[in-house]
C-alpha cells in the first residue's frame, strides 16, 4: 500500500516552517462527530467558510429564496487572491461568530450543509504550482482544541470519511470551479491585473446564478452562443446545469477554451457591431467639438463688439 502522507517536496505549498502535513485519501484518522459529544456544536459557533458555487445552489433551493437574496442575507463577498479574485463567504449572525443555521439540535440545514462543514476536520487542498497544467488534491487534518471527535475510538481513511459525509457528490460538482479558480490565480502573473468588470462577470457566473439565467437569456448573448432551445429549457429550469455552463462559459471568455459552440460569423458580427459603435461615438464627439468650437466663437465675437467702442453705436 502506498504511503499515504505526501512528500513535503512534492507539495505546491511554499516551503515554510508552518507547512501542514498533506495527506492522501488512503490515510487513517482517529474521528467522530455525533450529537452526545460534549462539543456538539461549538465548531458552528466559530465559522470561517468558504462556500462553493454548488453550497450556493444546493442552500438557496433549500431555503427556496433567489441567488441575489441568499447571498445577500447569508453570505460575504471576499478577495482570495491580491488581484482580487471573488469568493463568497458564510455571513455569520451579527455581532458573533456563529453559523446563521445553528440550532440546539445541530445543524439546520445538515442536509444541504456546504462542503467545508462536510470535511470537517479533514480539508481539501487544491493547488497547481505555475509550470503545471493540472491541480493536485491533498487534504489536511485540523486539529481544534474544542473539538473532541479526536479522542473517539472510530477509525477509518479519509476517503471512507468523504463517502460517509457525502462530500464525493460536492467535490465532483466543484472540480470545474476549482479548477477555474486555480488557472485564474496562477495566470495572474501572466495574464496581469484582470479588470474589474471581468471579476464581476466572474462573481455573476459563479455565485449570483439567477442574475446569470437572465444574462444568457438576452438577446445578444443568444446571437453570440449556439445553444438550442433544448439545451436553453435545461438551463432555465437546472441550477446545476447552469452552474456547469457558467464555469464552462468563463473558461471562454477568460482563457479562449472553446468550451460553447459560438454561431456562424458570430464573433465576426459582434466585430463590426462594435467598430459600428466606435464610429459612432468618434462622429458624435466631432459634432459636439464643433458645435462647442462654433459656441466658442460666437461667443468670443459678442464679447468683442461689447468692448469695442465703434460698435457701441
Ligand atoms: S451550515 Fe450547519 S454544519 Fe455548517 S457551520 Fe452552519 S450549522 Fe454548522
Ligand atoms: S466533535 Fe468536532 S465537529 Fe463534532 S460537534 Fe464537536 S467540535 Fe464540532
């Protein structure tokens, strides 16, 4: 059997000398969470999640609210890398540090509860160094003073863990997401600072997926992209499908994979549309220089024959 810990020079991490071991999923730990713990909850009263696109969709279907109100009222918007790269957080209850869907009997959505909350106490790393075209999966162990799911007997891989808490379905869901994500913050160097519309249509097609629906509804959009009415159906009635399609989608417009069939002369129109606009915009300022040239005169003209004494008559 192979060893399941990673070698420390095969991780992607820096070196530090706060490395965290990395492990495979064939590693054994010593755990087990079940609600006669004496901690029974204390992990949900001091929460720092990260929630993916799938946490988002599988949360704001099961409190039926659209994407723009639950991250509104149950998350927060933050930067994972310094150029600004969006990820959305679990919104703690004001003024504390505990999860909004905390009950004294558990959790109130353990059925849709995110990935993070899923992993606990293991943790997913998924990290590409810059010369690699592929991420790595690893995972972590934390190992939290309040928790004592460490101190029962249950022993079993963290890949039995994975399987037991659902988090396989969450991953497969994520992979593209994170994958995305990964390429996004490793080109930064590349690419340089990405603009700030394009990390808002990162943020849209990401998190906000009923503002993206009404985005690919549009007219223009649907001149651009192939997609037939079937496939329009599914992305009008699926969440997932959507979410599939916006990371697909970015993957597009980000770094040129050729990920959704684009019509025939599509970006060719899109094109000379465009240049059209820019002619446009050019004719318009050159009328508005003239008329403010001919104001200008007119004005400079009137203000001589105010001071000049053989027009006063
Ligand atoms: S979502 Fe549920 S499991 Fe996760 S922190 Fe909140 S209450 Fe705890
Ligand atoms: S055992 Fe750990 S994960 Fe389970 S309730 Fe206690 S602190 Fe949370």
């Amino acid at each position: 059997m192979p060893d399941p810990k990673i070698d420390i020079k095969d991780s992607p991490i820096p070196e530090s000398p706060l490395q965290p071991v990395q492990y495979t999923g064939e590693q054994e730990i010593q755990f087990s969470c079940h609600k006669n713990i004496k901690c029974f909850n204390a992990c949900c009263r001091q929460i720092d999640l990260q929630l993916t696109p799938y946490d988002i969709v599988r949360l704001k279907n099961r409190l039926g609210m659209p994407s723009e109100e639950f991250l509104r009222q149950y998350t927060f918007p933050y930067e994972i890398d310094k150029d600004g790269v969006p990820g959305v957080k679990m919104k703690p209850v004001d003024g504390t540090s505990q999860c909004q869907f905390m009950t004294e009997e558990g959790c109130g959505v353990y059925e849709d509860r995110p990935a993070a909350c899923r992993y606990y106490p293991a943790g997913l790393l998924s990290l590409r160094r810059q010369d690699e075209s592929v991420d790595r999966q690893s995972y972590v162990i934390v190992q939290e003073n309040h928790c004592k799911g460490h101190f029962e007997d249950k022993i079993q891989t963290i890949d039995q863990y994975r399987e037991e808490q659902g988090v396989v379905e969450y991953d497969e869901h994520s992979r593209g997401w994170r994958q995305l994500i990964l390429k996004k913050i490793s080109s930064g160097p590349v690419l340089g600072k990405p603009t700030a519309e394009s990390l808002q249509f990162l943020f849209m097609a990401c998190y906000n997926h009923d503002k993206f629906r009404e985005f690919i509804s549009n007219a223009s959009f649907r001149k651009t992209f192939d997609l037939n009415e079937d496939k329009m159906n599914q992305l009008n009635t699926d969440d997932v499908a959507l979410m599939h399609f916006g990371i697909d989608l970015l993957k597009q417009v980000l770094f040129g994979e050729q990920t959704i069939p684009l019509r025939t002369g599509a970006v060719k129109k899109r094109i000379e549309e465009r240049w059209e606009i820019v002619q446009q915009r050019n004719r318009l300022k050159e009328e508005i220089g003239r008329a403010q040239k001919d104001a200008y005169e007119l004005d400079m003209e009137s203000q001589q024959s105010e001071n000049d004494p053989d027009d006063a008559s």
